[in-house]
C-alpha cells in the first residue's frame, strides 16, 4: 500500500518562501507510469492542482502559480519537495502531496494526510 | 482551462437513501478523463471513481459513475454512515488538471 506523508513548517512569513517535502512509502518514486503531485485547499474553498514531476525531474505547473512554483524530487529519498516563493495570506491552505496515475489513467489514486500552512508574521 | 460546476452545494440525506450528485464541465472533458473523490476533514482525499464510470480499488459498489462530454453523475445507492463527506469531481483529460468545489453530503 502506497503511503505519502507530508512534512515542512506550518507558519511562514509574508514575501518568504514556503517549503514542503513529501515522503513516499511502499512503493517507489521511480516506479514509471506515475507523476508526483502537489494540490493544496485554501480554508474553506475547493481543490487546486499546483503541479507536478516524473521521476526523470520533467514537471508541470498550473499557470496560476508558474512563476513562483519549483517541484523537485529525490529519487535516491523516494520523496519530492515543492517551493512557494514570494508568498502572501492567499497561500494559506492545506498543502497534499499525490500520487498521478498517468500511466493507467486513473487520476490521483493515493493523498497524503495534508498539511496546514499558514503564512503570517 | 475547465471548469467544473457541481450541484448542489449540499445534500441533506439519511443513512440508506440514494445520492445523486452532479458535475458538470464548462467544455467537453476529453476520452471521459473524469474522477470523484471522497474526502472528510483531517482525512486523506480517496480516488472513488476515474475514467467517468471506472471503480477504483476497495471502492463498494454502491458507487456508480456515469456520463461524458461535459455533464457527470455520481451515485451512491444506498448511504452508509461513512459516506457523509464532501465529494469533489477533477478532470485530468486537459491541462491544468481542475476540481469542482464540492457537493457537501450530510445526515438529515
């Protein structure tokens, strides 16, 4: 069974930037057919897909978030990383990491717990 | 990008009664690249259906998916205790991946 366990600090400051790392378990990041993934909810509000990478380092990004978004992943840690720069109240959200099944087409088919990041001074 | 509408906002049911929940897509989802997606507060999102009508893994069947092109349905026949949640649909057929905001299912 697939697990993925979200970590990084829960406050950040205004204009800082906001790092994540998402630790995979029973199974490996370098498994083929698979993009690694990074999705947050704002406090009330519905899903946003922030982006995601293959295990050869090639990643996407939502156009919203392009600019200030990097996805990294560490294949010989069997975790990838996301980093937020330039961050203001609006990044405050829930922060999951997630599995794509590209490969079978079957969507995002494993979450972690999330995260609660909450950007003030 | 896509836009996904989901209807209603909230549906107030009792434990065994049918849900019938809607999405529905500002422009036709391609190959039917359709999820739903379980999802209590604290807890881990779970992939329910993919592919429009497709089961995931472990999911009872009780859940049913149907529909194509732009309009989606979600069925859970008969509601059990743990089914009260919010349901999410996402389409994964064109970039950026979206998600609806939600259709909230609660105890009447």
């Amino acid at each position: 069974q697939v697990q993925l366990q979200e970590s990084g600090p829960g406050l950040v400051k205004p204009s800082q930037t906001l790092s994540l790392t998402c630790t995979v378990s029973g199974g490996s990041i370098s498994s083929g057919g698979y993009y690694w993934s990074w999705i947050r909810q704002h406090p009330g509000k519905g899903l946003e897909w922030i982006g995601y990478i293959y295990n050869s380092g090639s990643s996407y990004y939502n156009p919203s978030l392009k600019s200030r978004v990097t996805i990294s992943v560490d294949t010989s840690k069997n975790q990838f990383s996301l980093k937020l720069t330039s961050v203001t109240a609006a990044d405050t959200a829930v922060y999951y990491c997630a599995r794509f099944d590209y490969g079978g087409k079957r969507g995002f088919d494993y979450w972690g717990q999330g995260t609660l990041v909450t950007v003030s001074s | 990008e896509i836009v996904l509408t989901q209807s209603p906002g909230t549906l107030s049911l009792s434990p065994g009664e049918r849900a019938t929940l809607s999405c529905r897509a500002s422009q036709s989802v391609s190959s039917s690249y359709l999820a739903w997606y379980h999802h209590k507060p604290g807890q881990a999102p779970r992939l329910l259906i993919y592919g429009a009508s497709s089961r995931a893994t472990g999911i009872p069947d009780r859940f049913s998916g149907s529909g194509s092109g732009t309009d989606f349905t979600l069925t859970i026949s008969r509601l059990e205790p743990e089914d009260f949640a919010v349901y999410y649909c996402q389409q994964y057929g064109s970039s950026p991946e979206t998600f609806g905001q939600g259709t909230k299912v609660e105890i009447k």
